[in-house]
C-alpha cells in the first residue's frame, strides 16, 4: 500500500515539474516559423545554388570565360555568349545550372575572377519536378532586377 501512495506522490511531482517547465517556457518568444506562410532571413554563409551576380546597370558581370564551367566537376554549368558588332567584348546569352547533380562543392565560384558568381540564399526548392532544378540564371538575374526596380527594363 505504501508503494501505492509513493507512486502517487512521485507521478503528482513529476507533473508539477513539467507544467513548471512549460509556465516558464510560455512567455517567451518562439524559435519555429510558420512556413511556407513565413520564411527565414539565410545566414550571410548559407550555400543555396550559385546565382549571377550583376553590375550596377543589372547586367551580368559576367564576361563568358568559362572558367565556371571547366571548373564543375559534375558538369552543371552550360553557357553561351557572343560578341555583338563592334564590339570586343562577349555578352552572355544563357547560362543555365543543373542544379541536379550539383555538390555545392563551391569550384565554380572560387573560379571566378570577375565577381560574377556567388551562392543565392535561395533554399525553398522542394519539387518532384526534375526541370524544376534546370535553373536560368540570366532569367534570375532579370527577374530580381525587375523585383528590385533596378536594371535595363
Ligand atoms: S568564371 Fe565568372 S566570368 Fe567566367 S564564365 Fe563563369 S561566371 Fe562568367
Ligand atoms: S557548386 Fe560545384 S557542383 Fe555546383 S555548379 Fe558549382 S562547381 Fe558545379
């Protein structure tokens, strides 16, 4: 009988504790977000896929070297530019990453001696679409000179 009452006191003491520890908890501020409807500011380090980073003009800073590309070792990166008439210098027409097989091992960017390649803070990529991972980087950059006000157009 005395185990019965011991038994009592010990679960009774072991419930005061933990509403304890949620009386204590409950004014402070919370750690979760409530995604997808908030989202969280990324780390100035964080590794999303690499992204184009443009000129104050919006351009791409960009100059078709390609040494982004010789650098993958998964082979993510495609591109293409030309040179327009009368110029000497190539424009960049499309570079597409497929973001598929990349490692985010970081070559590409190390590569880069034009301050033309950077990791995005972009993380929210959930899909059960391969081709959503086939990513324009021009059109990126376009689409967040447009967001930005900045840019050509
Ligand atoms: S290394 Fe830089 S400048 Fe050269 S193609 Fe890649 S992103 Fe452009
Ligand atoms: S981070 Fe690595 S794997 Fe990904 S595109 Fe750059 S070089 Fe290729």
């Amino acid at each position: 009988m005395s185990g019965y009452f011991t038994d009592l006191w010990g679960g009774a003491v072991s419930l005061l504790e933990g509403m304890w520890v949620t009386l204590k908890e409950f004014p402070k501020r919370p750690v979760t977000v409530g995604y997808p409807h908030e989202h969280l500011k990324m780390y100035r380090r964080f590794r999303g896929h690499v992204e184009l980073i443009g000129g104050e003009d919006g351009s791409p800073n960009c100059i078709v070297c390609s040494m982004c590309e010789r650098a993958c070792p998964s082979n993510c990166i495609s591109m293409t530019g030309e040179k327009p008439e009368g110029s000497k210098k190539k424009v960049l027409t499309s570079y597409i990453l497929d973001f598929t097989t990349c490692s985010l091992c970081g070559s590409c960017v190390e590569s880069c001696n034009f301050n033309a390649l950077k990791f995005s803070n972009e993380y929210n990529l959930a899909s059960t679409r391969r081709e959503d991972f086939i990513i324009d980087l021009l059109e990126r950059l376009a689409e967040q000179n447009k967001a930005s006000g900045g840019g050509d157009d």
